[in-house]
C-alpha cells in the first residue's frame, strides 16, 4: 500500500503543469495594454470626430474679422476688415503656386488632406522635444484650423483637424483649397490675402507680373508676418527669401542657377513704398497681437475672428499720440533732426507706457513719433535700452530697505569715486563732486552714483537680484552686474517693464505683469481670460519709503522738472552713457501717483547718437500726467503702520533724537522701519559753560599776544580760537586742548578782539563765545611832563581856592586831587576853582598830567593853602606859610582867569566847620601856653593872662554860637538849592 500511495505521489507530480517563462507573462501584459489602449484611444477619437464642428461653407470663404473693445467695451478696431482683395485660382501664377507649396505642403497635390510621413517626423520630434514642438499641418489642415478650430495643439483638436481635413478633401479640389488657403491668410502691414500682399508691398495687383524673389517672399510671410515684413526688417525678409528659393530648388521648381539669381535682388529695391495708414491705436493693437500670442497658444488676432477685450482708454490713448506728433498744437519741444557722420538723418524718437497703479492694466502706448505704418518698431514695447538712473531705487535702494531695514535717513559717506573692486576703474558721481556723509534720501534725489553702488554692496547681489526679479525684471545671462545698480549694464529694458516695476512701488509693493488684454472671446463662444494674477513682492514699508524718497526726487532733486504742483507724484530720471559717445544716448523718466504710472524712454535709432536735450521725457511725464489727472481727485500714498515718522537731529551719525536745545532748522523728518527708529538724543547742541577769566596782552618784544582763560569741565574740551582785526570779521586761529594761547606776527598799530568758544569733542556742541580787546601801538609812548608854577590861592570874596599851573609839553590832561577829602577831578584847562573850603583848614592840592591815551603821566606836583578863619578874617590876615607862593599864586591867577574850575565840597561844609571850630580852640590853647613858657615868673602877668584869656574864651563860645547859627542857616539853604553851593568862576573855569 505503501508502495502505491508513492506512486500516486510521483504521479501527481509528473502530472503538475509546468510553470510559463515570464518573458511571456511580460508580452501577453503588454499587448493587454495596448489593446485596451487601443481601444480606449480608438473610442476616444471616435468621441473627438463626433463631437468635430461640420463643415460650413460660410467660413470658408473669409476670414472673420478680429474686434478690440477698450475698457468700456467698445469697439475700437476691426481687424481685417478692409484690407482683403479676393482671387480666383486661375488668377494664381504657377510661380507663386510653386513657392507656396514648397514651403508649406511639398506633397499637397499628392495627399489626401493629411500627410503620414510629416505626421511620423512630427511624432519623432514631438517624443524628443516635447508635445507640440513641431507641427505636421498640411495646407488643407491650415484651411480647417483657420476656418473652424481653435488654435490650440491639444490631441483632441489635431483630431478633429485631420478628420476634417479628409472631409474637406473629399468635398474641394486641390484648387479650390488652395484658393481658400491664399485668401485667407494675413501677411503683415494689415494686408490679408496674397493679392492684397502683393499690392502692399510690390504695387502689383496682377499677380501674374511677380517675379521669383517676390513670390519667394510672399510665400515666406505667413510664418511671421511681422518679423518678416520687407518695410521694417528686410535683412530678416531676405534670409527667409532664401530659405523658400532653397525649398524651391529642393522640390524641382526653379532650378539652381534661377534660385541664384533671385538671391542677389536688393529687397528694398522691390518695394512700392505703398503702406497702408496707421490707426491711431497702433502701438496698443501690436502689444494686444503680443498678449493674444504668447498666452493663447496658436491664436492670430488677425484671422481667427475673435473679440478681444483690452484696456485701452482712448483719451489716453489720443492724447500720447498726439505728444509724440510734429503737430503745431504739440507742447513739446523736440529737438531738430540730427545728421550722423555718413549723412543720415535721424529724428529723436520715444516710446511711452500708461498703466493703471492699482491694477497694472496698460491704458496706453505711444511707440515711436510719427509713425507712419502698420507693424512698425514700437519703442514702448520692443528691444529695450539700458535704464540709466531709473534702476537705483530697484537695485539699490528697494532692497536695502526690503531686507536691511535701512531709513530714509541712513547715512552715507560720499567721500571719493567709488573704486570697482579688483581694479584700478573709478566710477564718479554725474556732477564729479562729493559731499561727504549724506542720508540716502539726499543721495536718491540727487542721483549720485557713489552712494547708490555703496549702497549695492552692502545689500549684495543676490538680494538685488531677488528684489528686481520680483518686479518682473531679467537681466542678461540671468546675472546681475555691478552696473545694473546704476543702470549702466548690457541688459536692456522697455518702457513697459520699467512701468510695470515702479507701479507696484505706487501700489503697496503688490505686483503683476502689465497686461492690455483682460480676456479673448473665440467664434465657437469659448473664453479665455488673460488677467494676471497679482502678488506681494516687497514689504509695504519698503513701497512707502521708497515713493517718499522719489517724491523727494520731484520736489528738490533731479526730477523738479516733471513735479506737477498740488500733485502727490513721485519719479526718478535716468541717463546712460556710452564710450566714445560723447553725451547721453538715452534719456527716461518714470513716475506715478496713486492713479498712474508712466514711463518713458527718448533717443534715436542709433544708440550712437547723444541727445542734444535730455529733458523731454520729463515734458512729456508732466503733460500726461497733468491731463490724466484733471478734473480729478488724486490721493496721496496711504503710511502703513509699518512704518513710523521720526524727528531726527540733521547731522547726527547714526540717527539721533534731537535735543531740547536742537536748533529748528536742524530737525528734520524721516522715515523709519517700525522697530528700528532711534532711541538716543543727541547731545550735540547742549548748552556748554563759557570760559572764565579771559585776558589778553600784548607783548612788545616778541610782537605777540598772549591769551589765557580758565574753564572747569570732565568732558573731552577743545577751544576754538578766533580773532578779528580792527573790527573785520572773526577768522579761526586755532584749536586747542590747553587754556592758553600765543598769537605771534601779530600787526601793530592795530586793535584786536580775541574770541574763544569752549567745544565738546564727543557731541561738537559749543558754548556762548567770549572776547575780549586788546590795543597795539607801533608808536613809542611819549613823554610827558609835569606841571610847572602850581599855585593856590584863596579868593574871599567867592569863598574857592583858585588853583592854576603851567603846562609845556605834548597833549594832556590834568587830574587834580584835594586833601583832605580825597576829592579827584580831572580836567583839561590849566586851572580850577576849589569850593566849599572850611575855613582854618590847611589843603594839599595835588595836579599830575596824565598823556592823551592814559598811558604815561608825568610827576605829580603840590601845593599847601589855609584858609583862614572868620576872627581873622575880621582882622588881620592869617600868617601864610606859603605867602610868597599865594603872591605868585594871585599874579598867576590873574593870567589864566579863563582856565580856573571850581569843585564843590557842599557835601563837607557842615563837617568842615566843626573841625575849624575845633582847631580854633586848640590854637588859643596853644598860645595861652606859649605864653607862660614865655614868662614864667610873672604872677601879674600870669593873671592878666588868665583873665584875658577868660574873656577871649567868653567871646569865642559867643562866635561859636554864631557860627553854629550861620552854619544851620547856610545847611537850609543847602537843602533848599541842591547842588547850587558852588558857581562857575567869571571865567567860565570847569567846576568840581
């Protein structure tokens, strides 16, 4: 048993299929796939071919035209509606037939509307380039697409393309369709249609009279048509012409030596010259062509019968035409004409752009000055030109206060050229100067260089870039060079790209591509809109201060000429400068308010050409924007909370608070990051203490003034140190840390006034100054003598002392001193009379002559004088110790009666009285004394003495009472007059 169960074990094993190779697997796999591919794609093109418009033999005929519509939606251009001139195939020359066919379908009498073997070189190069790379349409194709498709190269479109391609094969002839194709297509210069083409630009309306080379051309066209047109570009049109005498060769045509010749024709000498006129909304229609183009795949605003919406404002619009004709009514001043070195003759030309700040909707474009043609170069729009100065607030300035939070006022050093690192190349300021620390608000509105490429290094060029790039600008090779911060490199940009950049400035820092197309309506009712989506691209502080930097621009830097009073504008210019060109080739101005943005470029064709005015695009922003902007309220750019306006000390590095004793002419206001205003006030104009004792002298020997002073301070302090001559202005002498100083070489005969100020060095606040004079004599002093024949005497009747002298000797005067009571006048006559003397009082009068400029004097002299008392008066005179002095004294008083004074000594009579008094006591004292020394011994004599001298004291105590009573009455009477004790002399002498 056991033996059979093994046997049914081996028998089920030999019984047991055998595993299939996975290769196999693999295949039965892919063919699965393939197959339900097949059969998913084949249901799927079955669903395209149903769903396939038919065929209308309407469409055929014409092309329906194109309609723009401005901002309102109304309709502004009809493309293609009148230039079209229609042909029958048998008007067609076999060479045009020729040409045609083999540049674009070499097998179309051969096909049957699709071509297979195109079809599989378009599939190859669609697998190695990408969907869409290249194109297998045949001419029948072409006539479908044109007629009853829309553009787009999606697999659903081709299929229905090639499905009614074989329909129309099948219902058209080869001619017939050729027909339809040559009439139907656009060739530039508003001409659809090969014999309008041909009338355009060769004059010719029998197509019969075309020859190789023009009928190459016009086979050549279509592709692209303004590329290729022979009016604008005709080193283009005769490459393109060669490329269809070559096809031509190819595919049996014309032979070599025909194709050879038609090579060598000169393509302008072909031309008629015949254009047809411009519309006035030409510059707007060929960048509506652009937008329509490059976002809509496949479409032609000129063929494909669609409804274009735009934003176009006509007035606008009308207006920049105007500006940029040589019309009388025209305000600006363009200037001659100018004739290059080979005899040319140029015409300045512009190009201009108007966008809407909000939204960037372009309102209007100006492409050149007077144009005269359909398709022709649109300066607004076209090539492009280096920026000049517009590029610093973009390069520079945008991104220091984007990612560096600088202020409005940061400071810069404007020192010197600025040196291009690893060179030994400068690039200097417009104006070659340098004016040292400056904020950056100062150096955007002036338009230096220096400042701004400093600035450049400090953000860097990876930020820069960033910053522009997000403005929708592209630099050449994709890499930014030092020279963009200034607008000086070789890349080059458009009006169009330079407003679409200072827009989102105006515009809080939100950003979109300019556009003038908002959405593309297609005959089959599909819409595509063509907005722009918009995004924030810098901070709103970094928006804000730039514009308030470029409002700065226009109301005190280079843009003064584009301001528009009473309107919130900012701006910036632009200039560039080329080697060997020996002024400005390009001039700009770009500006906006919160309504409009526009930007503006001048210059010639000929980049070689320096502009013998550069201010036109200034006149042409203010025109504009004065027009736009009337009968209109335009706001003023709204400060964010991002942002803070602070005081700041003008001057102080970095920004400081002003101070309390700030001047008001040194405060300014500037704009600062929130979070990043200064917090420190400036202690540069905090009152400082002035010097103390400040003294000067003049040293003769070494003709110098030496000058010293005292100050108290901890501070760091400096003194300035000033003089003026003879009343001139103060000049600075020195500066120094000591509190004294030597001005040497000083000059003679001269009067000096020094004049110091107390600096402190750390906040260069100074004090109140302090002068002081100083006289210099070159002259030796002289001199001067004393006085001679001093004599005193006392004058009764007038109660004075008459003082006289003699004098001999230079110009003087005479200080005259009485003693006792210190009484000092001084007085220029040889004479003076003294009152108010006190009788029985002895004076010492004392004269010194003192030179004209109180500095020398000669020996004083004096004299002695009593006055005797009123006994004595009575009777005999009192002895004079200086009798003959007094007789001396009379005789000379006699001579210079005409030069005495009088001092009144009103104020010591009373005091003086009681001292006579006393001393009149002392006297009788004295003598009583005298006596009995005289003799001793004679009692008798003794007593008559005493009695004597009783009776003597008896009637002196009755004259003291007296002369108490008189000095009371005269002490009234003093009271009574004031000042009226003493008169003048007869002889008019100075009184004292």
């Amino acid at each position: 048993m056991a033996d059979k169960r093994q046997t049914r074990t081996a028998r089920r094993k030999q019984n047991k299929p055998k595993k299939k190779p996975i290769w196999k697997k693999i295949l039965y796999t892919l063919l699965s796939i393939v197959l339900a591919i097949g059969i998913g794609v084949g249901a799927l093109f079955t669903y395209y071919i149903a769903t396939a418009p038919p065929i209308d033999e309407a469409k055929l005929s014409d092309p329906f035209p194109s309609v723009v519509l401005d901002q309102d939606g109304e309709v502004v251009e009809s493309l293609g509606k009148e230039q079209r001139t229609k042909i029958e195939y048998e008007d067609l020359p076999q060479v045009l037939i020729d040409a045609v066919v083999a540049t674009e379908d070499s097998r179309f009498f051969k096909h049957s509307g699709i071509d297979i073997r195109r079809i599989a070189g378009a599939i190859k190069a669609n697998i190695t380039e990408g969907f869409g790379s290249e194109g297998a349409s045949t001419i029948t194709q072409q006539v479908v697409e044109n007629s009853f498709l829309t553009p787009d190269k999606k697999i659903k479109l081709k299929v229905q393309e090639q499905w009614l391609a074989l329909q129309l094969e099948r219902k058209y002839s080869k001619e017939e369709i050729l027909e339809m194709y040559l009439n139907k297509i656009f060739y530039g210069s508003g001409a659809y249609g090969v014999a309008k083409a041909s009338e355009v630009y060769f004059g010719k309306t029998d197509l019969n009279e075309l020859t190789i080379p023009e009928a190459a051309i016009l086979a050549g066209l279509p592709q692209r048509p303004s590329a290729y047109n022979p009016y604008e570009n005709p080193e283009l049109t005769k490459e393109r012409m060669n490329t269809v005498l070559n096809l031509m060769v190819r595919h049996g045509k014309i032979s070599e030596k025909e194709a050879e010749e038609a090579r060598q024709v000169d393509i302008e000498s072909l031309l008629a010259g015949k254009r047809p006129d411009p519309n006035l909304y030409e510059a707007f229609i060929q960048q509506v062509e652009k937008e329509v183009e490059e976002k809509v795949d496949g479409a032609n605003i000129n063929t494909d019968g669609l409804k274009i919406h735009t934003t176009l404002d006509q007035d606008a619009q009308k207006h920049v035409e105007s500006l940029l004709t040589d019309s009388d009514e025209n305000p600006i001043p363009y200037p001659e004409e100018v004739v290059d070195d080979e005899g040319n003759k140029h015409d300045m030309q512009a190009g201009m752009v108007v966008l809407d700040t909000q939204t960037g909707a372009i309102q209007a474009i100006g492409g050149r000055r007077n144009s005269e043609k359909i398709g022709g170069y649109n300066y607004a729009i076209d090539g492009g030109r280096q920026p000049g100065s517009t590029f610093k607030p973009i390069i520079a300035f945008g991104p220091a206060i984007e990612y560096n939070k600088w202020s409005t006022y940061h400071q810069i050093n404007d020192d010197q050229p600025y040196q291009i690192a690893g060179s030994n190349k400068t690039i200097d300021n417009w104006n070659k100067q340098h004016e040292g620390w400056m904020s950056a608000r100062y150096a955007l509105s002036k338009s230096l260089n220096v400042p701004t490429l400093k600035t450049f290094d400090e953000v860097g060029y990876d930020k820069a870039q960033q910053f522009a790039k997000g403005l929708g600008l592209n630099f050449k090779d994709d890499k930014l060079a030092l020279t963009d911060a200034i607008g000086g490199s070789g890349s080059l940009f458009t009006p169009l790209e330079v407003a679409g950049a200072y827009r989102a400035f105006g515009n809080e820092g939100i950003y979109n591509e300019p556009y003038a197309v908002t959405k593309v309506e297609f005959p089959d009712g599909k819409t595509v809109d063509l907005k722009p989506e918009s995004e924030a691209v810098m901070s709103d502080y970094t928006a804000y201060m730039v514009t308030d930097m470029l409002k700065t621009v226009m109301s005190e830097g280079t843009g003064v000429e584009a301001n528009i009073p009473g309107l919130h504008v900012a701006g910036k210019t632009g200039t560039t400068n080329r080697k060997n060109v020996d002024g400005s080739p390009d001039s700009w101005f770009s500006g906006y308010t919160t309504d409009y943005t526009i930007s503006i470029w001048t210059g010639y064709d000929d980049n070689n050409i320096p502009l013998p005015n550069t201010k036109i695009p200034h006149a042409l922003f203010k025109n504009t924007m004065t027009e736009l902007s009337k009968d209109k309220e335009t706001k003023d750019f709204v400060k964010p909370d991002s942002v803070v306006e602070v005081d700041v000390e003008k001057g102080s590095n970095p920004a400081k608070l002003p101070s309390s004793h700030t001047p008001s002419d040194k405060i300014i206001t500037e704009l600062f990051v929130k979070g990043h205003e200064p917090d420190k006030t400036s202690e540069k104009f905090d009152k400082l203490d002035p010097v103390s004792n400040l003294s000067a002298t003049y040293d003769e020997d070494s003709n110098s003034i030496k000058v010293s002073w005292d100050y108290n301070s901890k501070d760091d302090i400096e003194f300035e140190v000033s003089a003026s001559v003879n009343g001139g202005g103060m000049k600075g002498i020195s500066s120094t840390e000591d509190k004294s100083i030597e001005i040497s070489e000083v000059e003679k005969d001269a009067e000096y006034e020094i004049q110091v100020v107390a600096v402190n060095t750390e906040t260069s606040s100074k004090s109140e100054p302090k002068t002081t004079k100083v006289k210099l004599s070159d002259e030796e002093d002289e001199d001067i003598p004393s006085v001679s024949d001093l004599s005193a005497k006392y004058n009764e009747d007038k109660k004075v002392i008459d003082v006289t002298w003699a004098y001999d000797g230079p110009s003087a005067s005479f200080e005259v001193e009485v003693s006792p009571g210190g009484q000092t006048q001084t007085v220029s006559s040889n004479g003076i009379e003294v009152g108010g003397a006190t009788p029985g009082e002895t004076y010492t009068i004392t004269v010194t002559s003192i030179g004209k400029d109180n500095d020398n004097k000669g020996d004083s002299q004096s004299t002695k004088i009593s006055i005797p008392d009123d006994e004595t008066s009575e009777g005999e005179e009192p002895e004079d110790p200086n009798e003959e002095e007094e007789n001396d004294s009379e005789s000379e008083t006699d001579e210079n009666n005409d030069q005495k004074e009088s001092i009144d000594e009103e104020e010591n009579q009373n005091t003086d009285n009681e001292n006579s008094q006393d001393g009149q006591e002392q006297e009788n004292q004295q003598e009583d004394q005298d006596k009995e020394q005289e003799d001793p011994q004679s009692d008798q004599g003794q007593d008559q003495d005493q009695e004597q001298n009783q009776d003597q004291d008896k009637e002196q105590e009755s004259n003291n009472q007296e002369q108490q009573q008189n000095d009371e009455e005269q002490t009234d009477q003093s009271d009574q007059q004031g000042d009226t004790n003493s008169s003048p002399s007869d002889n008019n002498a100075d009184r004292e």
